[in-house]
C-alpha cells in the first residue's frame, strides 16, 4: 500500500530550484515520526536535495540511471508500481512532483501539510478530487506566522 505525504502551499506548491519552499520544524517532525520504520520512495531530484540517506528508513530512488548511496534505485516504475501497491505494508512516497504525479493514482492515504500560505514555486503537487476520499484534521498548528493543519485524506 502507498501513502503519499507532502507539505503544500495554497496552490499546491511543493519546491524551488530543487528544493523546498517551506520550513516547518513541526512538519519536519511530522514527517520523521510518521516515516520512520518504513520505506521511503523519493524522485532522484528530492534525493539530491537532501544532505543524504534519510535514517531509520529504507531509502527507494526513483531514476532511469543507478544511484548511488540509496539503498535500492527503481528504474521500473510501472513494475514497482505493480508489485507493491496491494501490499499490507505501509509505503511512504515523498517526493517529488513527479513522482507523487505518478504514484497517486494507486495511494490509499495522502498526508498533506497544507499550508495557508502562497509561495513562488517551480514544483507542483498534483490536482486531485477531493470528492474521492474521506478526509480527517489530525492537528492544526501555526509557526513563523504560518499557519498549517497536518490532513489525512483517505481513498473512499
Ligand atoms: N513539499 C514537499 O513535501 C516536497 C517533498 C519532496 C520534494 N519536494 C520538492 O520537489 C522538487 C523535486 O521534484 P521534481 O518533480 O522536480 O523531481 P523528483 O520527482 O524528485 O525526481 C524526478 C526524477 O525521478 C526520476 N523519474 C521520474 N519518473 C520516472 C520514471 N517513470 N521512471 C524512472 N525514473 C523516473 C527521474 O530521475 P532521472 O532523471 O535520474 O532518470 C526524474 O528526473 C524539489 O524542489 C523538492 O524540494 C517537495
């Protein structure tokens, strides 16, 4: 099973020049407690974004080439895809832009920190209809003068 999780501004957006476009300690920890113990599914893009291997966590890269320093690169996507999207076990994607694109079609839950604000952006998350799944606040919060609620939606 896939679950996608994200932070977004207002419009979707996601990053800037390769990387990303807010800053949220509480988001950060979010993040890590909620990924930690499982396998993580990143574009080469957000791997090279990042000063490296994410810990506690098995690290999947997304990439036509090999890569380096993650603990697997899928180069088939359609094939990975195929293989783990009816598994019990809880796969996170986090991203990017690209990669969310491709695996939203298949994932039950989206977390996504959706942050009121709007940013200058060069990376998108993807339109999707809301209408298809149930959605729960899991808490909202406000940091820096930004104000953001940790949502989980789940597919109907
Ligand atoms: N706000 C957030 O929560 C969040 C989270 C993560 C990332 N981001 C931001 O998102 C931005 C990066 O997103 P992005 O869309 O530019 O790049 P990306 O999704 O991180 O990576 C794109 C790369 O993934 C590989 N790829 C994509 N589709 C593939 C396929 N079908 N088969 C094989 N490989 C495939 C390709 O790698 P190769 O070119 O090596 O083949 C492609 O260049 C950054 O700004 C980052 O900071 C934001």
């Amino acid at each position: 099973m896939f679950s996608i999780i994200a932070a977004i501004g207002k419009k979707n957006e996601l990053g800037k020049n390769g990387q990303l476009v807010f800053h949220i300690k509480e988001d950060m920890k979010f993040f890590r407690e909620t990924t930690n113990g499982h396998k993580v599914v990143m574009g080469r893009k957000t791997w090279e974004s990042l000063p490296g291997k994410l810990p506690k966590r098995e690290n999947y890269v997304v990439s036509r080439k090999k890569v380096e320093g993650a603990d697997k690169t899928i180069n088939d996507l359609n094939q990975f895809i195929k293989a783990n999207k009816d598994t019990e076990e809880e796969i996170f994607i986090i991203g990017g832009g690209a990669i969310y694109a491709a695996f939203l079609p298949y994932a039950k839950n989206l977390y996504l920190t959706e942050i009121n604000k709007s940013v200058d952006a060069d990376v998108f998350f993807p339109i999707f209809d809301k209408s298809k799944y149930d959605k729960t606040i899991i808490k909202k919060g406000n940091e820096n003068d930004l104000s953001y609620s940790f949502a989980k939606y789940t597919i109907k």
